[in-house]
C-alpha cells in the first residue's frame, strides 16, 4: 500500500509536549494526540475478536491542562447489513473482575458510540492500570475488552500531557504540587479564500505553461513516487491539469500512483511569476474540490482503518486544517473512532 512521506513520519512520536502530534501503540491499545495537547486512548478486544460479535471498543479522551477530565466512549459491534450495533436488548453493563460497576442504556437504531458516565470511566481507567478482566455485557452477550497494552499507553499519555507524578495523572500517581501539566496550546485559525477559477485566456496560457510544468516534475525523486505519472507521459497522455486560483497562483494536479485499494495524485501549487518552483500539497490526494484538496485512504482493504488530512486554499498556499485516523484495525468497517493528530479552527 502507498503511503506519503508525512504518514509515514506521523507514525513516530515527534515530540513530548501537550503541543506534540503523537502516536503510539503497544498490543491493543493505542493513543493518538494531537496539537492542542488532547490525547485519546484508544483501546479494543483481541484481534481475534475483528469482524465477529464480540468486538467491543472503548476511547478514552483527555483535554490538556491541569485537573481536566477523562471521558470514555465505548463501540460495540456492527451488523454491516443494517449498520446498527448487534444486541442491544437491554443495557449496558460494565463489569471488572466479575463485579457490576454501572449499566448505561444504549440507542438499539444508532450504531455510533456510547458515553460512559463518570463512574464507570473512572473505575475503567482503574482497572486498565492493572491486571483485571473487564467485560461489557448486553443482555446474554458479553464482551471482552483487552487491557494488553494499555498500561505503557497511559504511561505515554501522561507523559506527552506532563502528568507523570501528578495526582491525576492516569498511571504512575504522585502528589506533585503544583500539577506540572502542560496547558492546552491554541488549535490554528486558518481562514479559507476563495478560488477564483480560469478566465478567458487561460486555456492558451496553461497550454504554454504545461510543457515546463511536466519538465519541473521529471525529477527522479518525483518519478519514482510517481509510477502512474510517469507511464502516463512516456504514453503521451496529457496528464496534467492547471486551474487558476488567483491573479497570482495556479494549482496543478497529475496522476500520482494507483495501489490495490487506493488511488492518489499529486498536487501542487506555483506562481505565475515562477511556474516551475512547484509547492506540494501532497503527493496522495484522493478529492480535489477547488479550493479544499482532501486525502482519505483505506490504511488496508477491509476498510476497518483510514487515514487522511485536508487543505484548505487560503490566499497564498493549501494550509493543512486536519490530519488523522480512524484508529486500529480492528474489524469497525469504517473505522472505530475519528482521531486528529492535527486539528484548526476558522471563524
């Protein structure tokens, strides 16, 4: 499967601030934060338990800053025929080491996920922290949550938030005063701009423009990344496409590569004044919509895992306003849970 250089690089721990993009995983669970600082815990029953009736996932969401909150979802499994969660015939039961804990009702017609209350996300960070069955069970169904993993996940999770020691920290407590907890960074504002979009005479400049745009590309890094650009020009196809997005900058779009499952081109930008000085957006877009260029990928073919990211045109480049996952790949045809590794705002 192709994947870009950026996803790639986005799979390590960049940094270990409450400002870090950060993924990390170990057995069945995982945790992803992003650039606020938010960390979400993500974790699953064994891998034996994809695509059957015993799937079950739960997110656990914290807020940077001192003394903030754990919230807990949890995801039980989907019929992929109606699209709603399987068994819902009474309510949900979380039980630890066999003891009941705390029922939560659940909607039998929406396959999204169930809120836990507080008592139960507290007791379920508990006993994560430990060695402790941990069951969710519906009626006569039950469910078995992993804990494989989700000591050295939290460990993370404090660590990237700066909660090692601190009296909430989620593993590892102390009694640390002041909390050294970083705070919360600002998520960017990026404000969209629109595309302007061709005038009258631009067909016969782009027809100029092509021919040193395609001798910009010929570089063999590019080349090699891109397998289907390349046999589409040595075929004598014309294979790129330009569009105006102001007086001062054009877009251009070529065929990138084609994988089993996953399609992606390349997109950059350049100004008038410099058309062979081309700025990539990415190298694995699967939507170009004008001024928003969207990549969105199966992470494998059963299409339980994706990734992606967006751009939006804001005057002068493609700014990036999200990038993340949908989390492991655990059998949730589309995936368990939406996980940013970078968010933004606009007003």
């Amino acid at each position: 499967m192709h994947k870009p250089l950026w996803h790639a690089i986005a799979l390590v721990v960049l940094a270990s601030s409450a400002s870090a993009e950060v993924f990390f995983t170990n057995k069945d669970w995982a945790v992803t934060c992003d650039n606020t600082g938010t960390c979400r815990a993500e974790g699953y029953a064994t891998e034996s338990a994809a695509f059957t009736t015993d799937m079950v996932s739960v997110l656990l969401t914290r807020q940077a800053g001192p003394g903030t909150p754990i919230t807990g979802q949890v995801m039980l499994s989907i019929d992929y025929e109606t699209g709603v969660q399987i068994a819902p015939e009474s309510d949900l039961d979380l039980v630890i080491d066999g003891v009941f804990v705390a029922s939560f009702a659940q909607d039998p017609d929406d396959a999204g996920a169930v809120a836990l209350p507080q008592n139960a996300t507290d007791a379920l960070v508990n006993a994560l922290a430990g060695s402790t069955d941990i069951d969710f069970v519906t009626g006569s169904h039950t469910r078995h949550l992993s804990n494989a993993g989700s000591a050295s996940v939290f460990l993370k999770m404090d660590d990237v938030q700066g909660r090692i020691g601190d009296p909430d920290a989620m593993i590892r407590r102390g009694t640390k005063t002041p909390s050294t907890a970083a705070p919360a960074q600002n998520a960017p504002q990026i404000e969209p701009a629109e595309v302007q979009g061709n005038r009258p005479g631009d067909g016969a400049l782009f027809d100029a423009l092509k021919p040193l745009v395609t001798n910009a590309l010929a570089t063999p890094e590019f080349l090699e990344r891109c397998n289907e650009f390349r046999r589409r020009v040595d075929e004598g196809d014309d294979v790129l496409t330009l569009t105006r997005l102001n007086i001062d900058y054009f877009k251009v779009s070529a065929p990138c590569w084609l994988g089993a499952y996953n399609a992606g081109a390349a997109v950059f930008t350049a100004a008038f004044g410099a058309p062979t000085d081309l700025m990539l957006v990415s190298d694995a877009v699967s939507y170009d919509g004008g001024n928003e260029v969207v990549v969105w990928h199966k992470s494998r073919g059963l299409g339980d895992c994706w990734w992606g990211a967006t751009y939006i045109w804001t005057g002068t480049q493609f700014a990036k306003t999200f990038e993340g996952s949908t989390g492991m790949c655990r059998g949730f045809l589309g995936g368990a849970w939406r996980l940013p590794r970078f968010v933004s705002t606009s007003q």
